[in-house]
C-alpha cells in the first residue's frame, strides 16, 4: 500500500457533468464508477463516486448548488464540466479555498483555481471538424455550423477553432449568419437545422460542434449525401447517421475515459498531492467514417459491457 493511503480509508469524488441524459456524461459516469472499482483495489482505499448533474437539460444554477453541496459534505475531490466557466470561476474558487481540489473535464474553467483540465483540445478539435468538412466539400461551398451553447466555454473555442482552420480554404464559404447557436436539446436542435436548411437551401454542408439533432431518429430532412455533415461527439445514436450515410464524419472522443482519467487524476491529487506535468490533459481526437464505424461501435458495447459488470 501506498504510504499516504493509510490516512485515508475511504475517497470521495462529486463528479458534475452538464446534462445527466447527454449519452457523453453517461459515458463519463460509466468511466468514473470502473475506475472508482478499479482504482480503490489498486490503492486499499474505498473510492465512491458522488454523481450530481442536471438530468434534462444544462443549468449552471444546478451545477453551482451541485459544487456548494459537495463542499458542504466535504467530499474528497471533484471534477465538474463547466457549462458557463464565467458563472461558476468564483465559486470553484471558493471550494478549492476550503481545500477541495477541483479537476475540470470536457469543458474547462480555466481562470479558476481547478489543479487541471481532462478533455479534448478544443481548438484543435474545431479544426479538425473544419478540415473533415474541407475535405468531404472537395475543398469548395457554403456551409453552415451549429454551434451550441453560446457561453460554453469549450464550443466557443472549437467554433473559433473552426473559422482559425477554414481560413486555408478560401473556397468554403461559412457567413457569419450561418452560425447557429442552440440548447443542446435534440428535438430543439433539429428543428434549427431544418428550419435554416429549408430558409438557405444554399447551405451545402453543416458542421455540428455538438451533435444533439443526431441523437433522434429522422432528424436531417434530406436524403444522404445531398448536404453533407461533419459532427462532433460520435456516441453510439450518431453512428447510425454514418452508416446510412447521412453524417459523412464524425469528430469523437473516448468519452468514457473522461470520467476514469478525471477520477484517476483527481486520486493521484487527494492521495499523494500529485499534480499533472502539464494542467491541461489532452485526449486523442479520433475520426469516425464508414471505414471505422463498426470499429467505433464495438468501442461503446465494451464501455456499456464494463457498466453493466460493475453493476
């Protein structure tokens, strides 16, 4: 055993992701709870994973309660996705003051006093969603994006990550009018799309910074291939978009590992005040088309294999 679990018999995590039904943090809460198992053997140490995330839809309010409640209980450690960073620095500082360690993951508060940051770079993965567009556009059109939540910290950057890269094509035309922010609610993010699609029946490809309107069945009104689209995410309902060619790429990460990595990290700061090399941890951003899709769903049945065995 590790000479500092010995002060400790029992760890416990409050995890807060934006939205409990968003299949990204049910995938993180999945991650979370093997490596709680996984990682309490390892250690000799009990590790509990507290879960308090709004179910329907994103409220930074609730986050906020969320982390004040944590705090109160004085739990060991917490990672949080942040949907306004702006909302909820100051009260990360207040947690981190009374010496809690706050992790951020997926969408980061960076001016806050949080030890580190797991998730995707999301500037690069903005250009990568605009270079798959480039490159499925053959390099020349007029596209539109939808954008999400406006003061999420994590989409602004990705969509200025997208203008940075589209910036090299000068054939792809993306007007400042076409960037559609949006609730991050499937049956409201379709109607977006196909209300703008049917207003501009010029708009040739969409690039989605989130995928909502891919996570319900029937969402583009158009046949496959006669507008393309390149989307972030790739959760288990947005590959069903790829293989009946609707979707032409999608931008995924391994969103499982966003909850063990954060439970890993924030473990290795309670135990043994370790901090990472660098504060920003950075996972693989992985392209997902007709080539890797069956591939990319066999990832998820193992993810969901591994709940249902913790279970």
């Amino acid at each position: 055993m590790h000479k500092k679990t010995k002060d400790k018999k029992k760890i416990t995590i409050g995890m807060i992701g934006k939205m409990g039904q968003n299949p990204v943090f049910v995938a993180s809460h999945t991650g979370a709870l093997l490596a709680a198992k996984e990682l309490s053997q390892k250690y000799g140490v009990e590790v509990e994973i507290k879960w308090q995330t709004p179910p329907e839809k994103e409220n930074v309010e609730e986050q906020a309660s969320a982390l004040q409640n944590f705090a109160s209980a004085h739990v060991d450690g917490i990672a949080i996705s942040c949907t306004d960073a702006n909302y909820l620095t100051n009260i990360i500082n207040t947690v981190v003051d009374k010496g809690i360690p706050v992790l951020c993951f997926d969408s980061d508060a960076p001016k806050s006093k949080r030890f580190a940051y797991y998730g995707a770079d999301d500037n690069e993965f903005g250009k990568s969603l605009a270079r798959e567009m480039a490159k499925v556009m053959n390099n020349k059109g007029k596209i539109a994006v939808l954008a999400g939540n406006k003061v999420a910290l994590n989409l602004q950057r990705r969509l200025q990550g997208i203008k940075e890269e589209l910036k090299k094509y000068p054939e792809i035309e993306l007007p400042e009018e076409y960037i559609f922010h949006n609730i991050d609610v499937p049956n409201l993010a379709s109607a977006v799309v196909a209300r703008e699609q049917a207003k501009h029946p010029d708009i040739q490809g969409w690039i989605f910074v989130t995928s909502p309107p891919l996570l319900i069945k029937n969402s583009l009104k158009w046949n496959p291939g006669e507008v393309k689209v390149v989307a972030g995410q790739a959760v288990p309902a947005e590959l069903e978009y790829v293989k009946s060619g609707y979707v032409q790429t999608l931008v995924g990460i391994n969103c499982f590992l966003l909850g063990y990595k954060s439970v890993e990290i924030l473990l290795d700061k309670v135990l043994f005040n370790k901090n990472p090399k660098d504060p920003f941890v950075y996972t693989p951003l992985i392209p997902v088309t007709s080539v890797n899709v069956e591939e990319w769903s066999l990832n998820w049945k193992k993810w969901l294999l591994k709940e249902a065995a913790y279970k």
